[in-house]
C-alpha cells in the first residue's frame, strides 16, 4: 500500500508535467501566431509590389504602401548607382523568430519556418 506522502508527490509531478506540456504549447502557438501573421503581411507586400508597372507607377500612387510597411529612405550612394532621385527600402521579417529558428532548427519541422521579404524601389523624377 503506498503512503498518502508518495501519492501526493506522484500528484505534483504530474501537475508540473502538464503544465510544463502546456507552457510549450501555448509558446508554440503564439511564435506560429506571429509567424502566420508575418507570412501574411509578406504575402501582401509581394502582390502590392506585383501590382506596380517601371516606368508607370508614381512615387505618390506607392506613398501609402511606403508609409504601410515602415520604408526606410535609401542613401544617396543607392540611389546614384541607378540613376534614381530616391530610393526606398522595405524589410519584412520577425528577427527573433529568425534567431530561434537558425538556433532550434527542429521548429521547422513544427511549423516555425521563417518568412522574409525584402525589397528596393527606385524612382526618377516622381
């Protein structure tokens, strides 16, 4: 017969098992919460920027994709070797998922795949 100590200590070692279960668990699905949210907004970016013909599209028409997607202005050394007046730059990716991702690589097989989009546009006179 066990004693009332031993099952009280198989109780709590149960306990902290499924609530260790259930903390990666839940960890787990809030990375592939912001990853699925990031391949969406990459997913979105490469369709705006699908939609855009060189030569037609204006600086003012993409102004409020630039201002969507945070664009960063590039420097005059961009610019110049493509014979541009401005120059922007558009960076989608979830840094730390992407540092857990190069150092857990098992996640991949989770799920927990790293989306990045990146992309330059150019543009001379407007």
């Amino acid at each position: 017969m066990m004693g009332t100590g031993r099952i009280c200590w198989v109780r709590w070692v149960g306990v902290l098992i499924v609530l260790t279960i259930a903390g990666f668990i839940l960890a787990w699905a809030i990375l592939f919460g912001i990853n699925l949210h990031a391949g969406f907004q990459a997913h979105s970016l490469v369709d705006a920027v699908r939609s855009m013909q060189v030569g037609v599209t204006t600086l003012e028409e993409t102004r409020p994709l630039l201002e969507r997607y945070r664009a960063s202005t590039l420097p005059a050394s961009f610019t110049n070797q493509h014979s541009a007046d401005t120059g922007f730059d558009i960076s989608l990716r979830h840094e730390n998922i992407e540092r857990l991702a190069e150092r857990f690589y098992f996640l991949r097989y989770v799920g927990l795949a790293v989306w990045g989009v990146d992309t330059e546009m150019y543009f001379q006179n407007g």
